[in-house]
C-alpha cells in the first residue's frame, strides 16, 4: 500500500487536495468516488518527489519543510518509538497529527517504503530535500545498532538546539533591522521634504547661510534629483557583487578575506565550528564510520575555506593521522576545539570531548551575539540621533544668524 496525493471535487464543485493512501492509483480513485469526491488528479508521493527533485514540480510542491516541522516531527516521533509503538503506526500517528499537507504527504510517504518492507532510512532516501544527510546516515546507524528511539531522541535534540539558535539569531537581529529602516525612513523624510521647505524661508530672505546648512541644502538637493537613481544603483551594484560571489572562486576569495576580519571573522568560525563539532558528535554518538561522519560533518559547514580544510583533514584522516592535527593544520578551527578533540582522541573519549566542545562554541557563540545585538541598539540610537540632532542644528543655524543682527 502506496500514499497518493490527489486533487478532486466535490458535490458542490470545491476543488479538495489531501493525501490517502492505496494499493494503486485506480483504488485511490474508487476511494475518492466513494466518498463522493471526483478525481482530478492522483499521483503517488513517492513519483512526485522525484519530479521535485529534478525541478519538474509546480510551485506549491517544492516547498520545503521548515526546520520547526523538522524537529517537531522528529521529537513526536522519537517519543512515539521510546514508547514502544511500532514504526509504521508511528509515522501514521506523527502525519494524522500534522496540520500542514506537506508534512503529512512526506511522513505517509516514507510509511509506504516502510511498510514495503524498507528500512526508515531508505524512506527517508526518497526525500532528500527534506531530511538532510546528517539524518539519514544517523537513522541508518541507530537500526543498524538496535537502538533506533535513541538516536531519535539525539536527532530531536539536534534538530530542536539547531532551530532555537536560529531564533534567536533572527529574534536578536530583528530589533537593529527595524530600528535602521525607521530611521533611515525619518532622515530620507527630513532631507526630501522637511528641510527644502524651511530652506525656502531663508531663500526669500536672500540671506547668506551658514556653511553647514549650505551643505545640508546640497545634500537635500542631490536626494531630490538624485536618490531613486542612486537607489537603483545602489542595488544594481549589490545585485552585481551577489552574482560575481556566486561563483565558486570569486565566493571562496570573499569567505576567506571574511575570516580575517576582527568580529565577522570569530562570528563565522564560532557558528561554522559549533555546526560542525555537534553534527560530528551526534555521527559519532550513533556509530556512524568516523570518516563518513567527517564527511557528512563538512556538508553543514557553510564557509568554504574551512569546509575545504574538513575536507582536507578527512584525507589525512583516511592516512591514519589523529582528527585533531588534521584540522589543526588549516589554522581555521578555534585553539580550544583542536585540543578538546585531540584529548578525545588519546582518552578514548572523543564523543564526550565532541560534545563539550559543541557545548562550549555554542556558548561562546550566544554570548557573543547577546553582547553584539545589546550594544548595536544603543548604537544605531545614538548614531542616528546625531544625524538627526546635525539636521536640525544645521537648520537653526539661520535662525541664530537672524537673531544676532536684530539685536
């Protein structure tokens, strides 16, 4: 029995979409007609996932699972399998739970190569856009070694601390981002509109005006005349600089300079480095081979240069050189994280020293950021109360002049 997406109408002529499971697509259609419903379409999940991934698929259908529904899914049903319930009323239980289509057409559709009599991994093989590498190769380790619910329990942790680092990232960089677009947004307003109309006053006046409100005026001037044009090209230029960074060359010269840079530098190399000794400790953690674990570890590294250094180590590794030296000679993994693993290593402990080490950039990481976005908002207060305070004085400026002569 297959899961099958299908498109029908009802009595009243209401287009209807879910997912229902059937032998063939024939019984999905007697199915449908007997809950009154007429077909339209009737496609099997698994067909339809091939399609995405060779790009033939509408719109709607290469929407992704996002990384909440990730570790939701994953900690329902490692739970569910903690409990002891068998794995294909698991996944029926963890789709008939979900809200969401997608979710549900994916989860019965790795029901079906389940219950054909496939491993969970292989199930999960048919959905690559949805469950990384990371996960699969950690699920096939956890049937392989009989203890499945807990590297479940693993993987939700995983997936649950990976998506609360991505909020609050988002949630911290949320605050700078609206405070910059309000203020760029009052200053724009006091340039174009504000401050040629008090300068009409002083014009009519055929006075002389002070140099800074001089400069004020030009600059007034040239974003009346001049801003849409220089907004256009200003984004035709970062439209520009993002294709030329997409080229592999171009895109590893710009994350290597990035690395060198005082704050980017230790941000990157701390979120790149806690990324990936946590994915190397759940690998390992699950019986993974320790170099298709490297390997798999290295995919999640975003900066090229350091995924080029994994990749690099992994090599030495295959040699029979210890990790540790391995990566210590590209100079890019942080001092603290090679000793850690080294001392992993010789202790016969490396998982434990793995997840320290993940434990300890994670850390450093959050608090890096929470002292970064603390003092941005000051910042960026202070910095455009004093253009605005520069606007105003410079507007005022006449003023004073005016006073001083009456008197």
């Amino acid at each position: 029995m297959g899961a099958f997406e299908y498109t029908a109408l009802d009595s009243s002529g209401k287009q209807r979409k879910g997912v229902i499971e059937g032998d063939t697509a024939r019984h999905v259609r007697t199915l449908l007609r007997e809950k009154a419903l007429l077909p339209v379409s009737v496609a099997e999940i698994a067909a339809q996932e091939s399609k995405r991934r060779e790009g033939l698929g509408s719109f709607s259908l290469l929407q992704r699972v996002s990384a909440a529904d990730l570790a939701l899914l994953t900690r329902q049903l490692a739970t569910l399998s903690k409990a002891g319930l068998p794995l294909e009323e698991a996944l029926l239980a963890v789709s008939q739970q979900t809200e969401k289509p997608r979710v549900q057409s994916v989860l019965l559709g790795v029901r079906a190569k389940v219950m054909e009599g496939h491993s969970l991994a292989a199930g999960l093989g048919d959905f690559p856009r949805v469950f990384p590498e990371i996960y699969r190769a950690t699920v096939a380790a956890g049937e392989q070694s009989g203890h499945l619910d807990l590297v479940l329990e693993r993987l939700a942790e995983y997936t649950e601390s990976r998506e609360q680092i991505r909020q609050k990232v988002m949630g911290a960089l949320l605050y700078p981002i609206a405070l910059t677009i309000i203020c760029l947004g009052i200053v724009s307003l006091l340039l174009t509109y504000v401050v040629p109309k008090v300068v009409d006053v002083f014009d009519s006046n055929r006075s002389k005006l002070p140099l800074m409100t001089r400069m004020l005026v030009s600059v007034s001037d040239f974003m009346r005349d001049y801003g849409l044009w220089l907004l256009i090209a200003l984004a035709l230029a970062a439209l520009a600089f993002w294709r030329w960074s997409q080229q592999p060359a171009a895109k590893r010269r710009v994350q290597r300079a990035l690395l060198h840079v005082p704050l980017a530098g230790k941000l990157l190399r701390g979120f790149n480095t806690a990324r990936f000794t946590r994915t190397l400790s759940i690998l390992t953690a699950s019986a993974v081979p320790v170099l298709d674990a490297l390997r798999i570890a290295g995919e999640v590294v975003t900066n090229l240069p350091m995924r080029d250094a994994v990749t690099e180590a992994t090599a030495r590794v295959r040699e029979g050189a210890p990790i540790g030296r391995s990566l210590a000679a590209s100079k890019l993994f942080p001092p603290m994280t090679i000793h850690l693993i080294s001392s992993g290593e010789s202790s016969g402990e490396l998982e434990t020293m793995l997840d320290r080490a993940a434990l300890n950039q994670e850390r450093e990481l959050e608090g890096l950021i929470a002292a970064l976005m603390g003092l941005l908002g000051p910042l960026l207060i202070v910095g455009m109360g004093l253009i605005v305070m520069g606007i105003v004085f410079a507007m005022l400026l006449p003023i004073f002049e005016m006073n001083t002569l009456i008197r």
